[in-house]
C-alpha cells in the first residue's frame, strides 16, 4: 500500500520538474499499477489535466471500460470537486489520499463528493496523511510567493 | 442567447444518433460560439468524455490558455460534480442550463458546486427550463427501460 503512494509522490516529483503544483496519482487493481500520472495543467494549458483525470482516461483505455470497478486510486492531494466527480461516475472502489487540500479538496475538507448519499454512489477514502505529500506541496507553494 | 442553447440542443441530438445520453455543451465568447460538443462517455468508453468537459478542451485550444474567463457555457442538462469542478476551475463566468438532472445535478439540484463560497469562486447560473431539452432525456431513458 505505501509502496503505491511512494510510486504517487515519484509522478508527483516527474511534474514539480515540469513546473506543475506537484500532484500524482496511481490506478491499482489486482495489486498491480496499470495507471500513473503526474498533474500536467500548466503544460497542456487545460483544467481537466489533473493527475486524477489523466489517470483515469489511461486506466480506461487499457480496461477498454469506462467503468474501473476493483480498481483503488492513490494520490498525493485530495482531489478537487472535478477529480472528485470523475473518481465517483468511473466506479473506483477506494481513494488513498496522501494530504488534504483545505481550499478545493473535495474528499470531506470543503465539501465531500465521493460521500454523499443523495450522489446514489459511496467510495471508501482512506487518508494517509504522508508527510512526504505536504512537504512537498509547502515547498512548492513557498517557492511561488 | 436562445440560438446558443438551440446549438446546444443540435450537438446533444448528435450524440443521440451516438447511442449517447443526449446532451449538448456550447461555449461562448465575445457573442461567438468557439466550441461545441456533445457527449461521447460510450463511444470513446471514458467517462471524462461529457459534453462540456470535451467543450473546455477544445476551447482551451482554441484559446491557448486553461483561463476561459469572459466565457459562458450553454448546456442542456445540468453539469454533474465532475463537469460543475471544472466549470469552477477553467473560470467560466456564467453558466446557462436547459433542465436539471435530479439524480446527479451539482449545481442547486443535489449539491451546488458551482455557488459555494467555502469554493471561494462563483459561476453566475441561469436556467432556461428549455421543453426541448427535458423531453429529449425523457424520451431516452424511456426507451432504455
């Protein structure tokens, strides 16, 4: 399970070179990675380039199923309310989160997508609060200041 | 305003002939519309492939730039959390509905992505209760039954 996130920090890392607020993500099922991706916003100059988003579309197109039913998500950041909502509708079973996002997290720290009963869906958050992850997040946002 | 919703519902009756929950996503600058999509989660198997996430996209290339500030978005139903994130995200100022989506709506009709001040952004929405849009998802999901 930490091996998971340590490959999540490693995407994580590959985009803080490319200049992105550092954030990856790992897709696992059957205990094995079939999906990694680091955040690539800047670079591509489109929102929906979170670490999240592009992992999913990676893990569908080698499932060749939108659904990633059995599948769990690690990821350094909480995920936003898009990531969120991508993570819910794609039917992934379980989220690793490596730390909170306190001003768009949307895992239970603003609001809480992944589990609301009225949403008709429910994933299982498992927070892992890596000291890695906010290390990492800190330096970067000091850096911009 | 009423011919860019009426463009909205011409791309959504596209992805009707698709085999796709017909909904239709039109972005709009300037009084010009610069993209237009419609839902294509079967057909490419992702579900990050809704209509207005694919309109962001391909305006944000357009445009050379994630910020679509001074955009408004036409859209025939209601954004889910996924679609209502990157709305916020991508800085789109208004957002103009056809009807609403009871079962997975985020923006007034389950949660409100896209008015929460917790969010610290605001997506100015106004709703068009367009029969057109409405009767379209009625007949399709009748038909699916």
């Amino acid at each position: 399970m930490k091996d998971f996130m340590l490959e999540a920090i490693r995407q994580a890392k590959k985009g803080l070179k490319l200049g992105e607020v550092p954030v990856g993500a790992v897709i696992v099922k059957d205990n094995e990675i079939i999906s990694s991706c680091h955040n690539l916003k800047e670079t591509v100059g489109i929102v929906t380039a979170h670490a999240e988003m592009l992992a999913i579309q990676n893990a569908s197109e080698i499932l060749s199923n939108w659904r990633l039913t059995g599948c769990s998500m690690y990821v350094t950041l909480e995920p936003c309310p898009m990531c969120a909502g991508a993570i819910l509708q794609c039917r992934i079973n379980k989220l690793y989160i490596g730390t909170f996002d306190p001003t768009m997290g949307a895992c239970g720290s603003v609001v809480n997508i992944l589990q609301n009963r009225r949403l008709n869906r429910w994933v299982d958050i498992q927070w892992m609060y890596n000291e890695q992850c906010s290390e990492m997040l800190e330096k970067f946002f000091k850096s911009r200041r």
